[in-house]
C-alpha cells in the first residue's frame, strides 16, 4: 500500500462537513433507482464514509505535531470558484471553497456529485445517462426535502413545490422526477401511520419508470448534441466495487472520534 502524506487541514476539516452534509435526514430518505442507477438505504452513508476515511496504523508524531493515519475512499481537492463534480478517472472529488457547504443550492450540486462517487464506489457507475440523471433528481430532491417538511399541508407542498421549480426545461424534467418521489414518500408515510408502523429511512423505493428514464436520457443528450445509440455491455469486472483508495496522515486534533449520528 502507497506510503501515507500528510493532508491539508483545510481538506481534512471539509471532508468532515461534507460527511456530515450526506449524513443529513434529506440524503437518508433518498430512495429511489433509474436504471441501473439505485439510490438505496445505506447509499449515502457509505459515500459519506468513503469520504471522511478510516483510521487505521497507530498516531505518529513528528515536529510537534501528533497524525493518524487514514484511508480514504477517494481524493478530495478544493477548487475556489468550481462546481463540485466527480472525475471517475483520476479517482477526485473537486469541490468549491467551503461557502457552499452553506446555501442550499451548493449543498445540492454537493449531493449530486456524491451520487456519482457512490455509484463508482459500488460498482455500478456502469451507464453514464443513468448515474448523470440519478445524480440530477438526488440534487433536486434535496432541495424539495429540506423545504418541504412532512407536517405541511397538501396546498402548501403545491406552492413550495411550484417555487422551487426550475426556469431552464432541462432542468425541470429532473425536477419533476424529484417532485413525484416526494409525493410517494409523503403518500407512503400518510399509509403506514394509519396502521401505526413509522416508516423508516430506505424502506420504500420509487423506480424511475423506463419512458420517463428514456425522456431524461433525451434531455442529456440534447445538452451534449449527441445521438442516442445502443450501448456495448462493458466487461463484467465493472460490476465489482472498487477498492479503497490511499491513506494520508490527519492532524490529531482534527481527528477526534465522531458522535454517532442517529
């Protein structure tokens, strides 16, 4: 395994938010797939994981200064100014500086770019127009979650909903993916507190019907200028998850062990 280097703090203290972002109730209510793209129970942690690292080896010190060592499942880089995307080739994360952690809207193109690292995480980052529309309805269905509350009535959700719609067409064919599995969730807890069962987080899943997944594939590629074609079946190993990444060293007092998230 690669010898660890020791991580910018700056790094370090935004993977931590970042985990934290994707820890958030609005991702663990995430339940849905398109495709071959599931958003399931569970995605969102294991990204988060991936992200903020293991400890793993024993704490060095050096220079006055005390590291653990840790292994992440992916590169994180800081670009000011950038939107946050994922390169599934050179194995990085890019993410702007750490003000968008702080509106809503950067904390959705945040969680959309993340739906792409957990897609490549586990193994199933295998059709681009569907991990790029999976990744789109994660970023719009965040925003309906965090300003939807379930206690708000029916005619209120319809205002919220409709202020929230995008201008831009292609933007609002995600959106209104986004907006009916907020209605089935919502549908879905109105059913089991009638029969007094809480509905838990990734316990329903609402599947992307195949017209719909073929309108968003027409709507990403009309944004290219490309063609539809039938795809090749790529080779089975892309099926496997793929491996942790590579170890770096974190400055001890950034390290402290996490509360446990409910």
């Amino acid at each position: 395994m690669a010898t660890a280097f020791i991580e910018d703090p700056r790094v370090t203290r935004y993977r931590q938010k970042l985990a934290d972002l994707l820890r958030r109730p609005s991702c663990r209510w995430m339940s849905f797939a398109i495709g071959t793209a599931p958003i399931h129970r569970g995605f969102f942690a294991d990204t988060a994981e991936a992200i903020e690292g293991l400890p793993t080896g024993d704490v060095q010190h050096g220079n006055g200064v005390s590291h653990r060592q840790v292994q992440y499942g992916v590169r994180l880089k800081i670009v000011d100014g950038a939107d946050a995307f994922y390169d599934a080739e050179g194995d990085v994360l890019v993410v702007p500086e750490e003000s968008a952690l702080d509106g809503l809207d950067g904390q959705a193109k945040l969680v959309g770019a993340c739906v792409h690292l957990g897609l490549d995480i586990e193994g199933r980052n295998r059709q681009p127009l569907d991990s790029e529309s999976a990744a789109q309805i994660a970023r719009h269905l965040y925003r309906l979650f965090e300003s939807v509350p379930d206690d708000l009535g029916e005619p209120e959700v319809a205002d919220r909903v409709k202020q929230l719609a995008p201008e831009l067409p292609a933007d609002k064919a995600f959106f209104d993916v986004a907006a009916e599995i907020l209605r089935h969730r919502r549908a879905t807890l109105r059913a089991h507190r009638r029969v007094s069962h809480p509905l838990q987080p990734g316990s329903f899943m609402k599947i992307v019907g195949t017209d719909r997944r073929e309108q968003l594939h027409d709507v990403l590629l009309e944004g290219t200028g490309r063609r539809r074609r039938q795809a090749a079946p790529k080779p089975t190993i892309y099926a496997l998850p793929r491996a942790s990444r590579f170890l770096a060293l974190q400055a001890l007092e950034l390290a402290l062990p996490r509360v446990g998230h409910a």
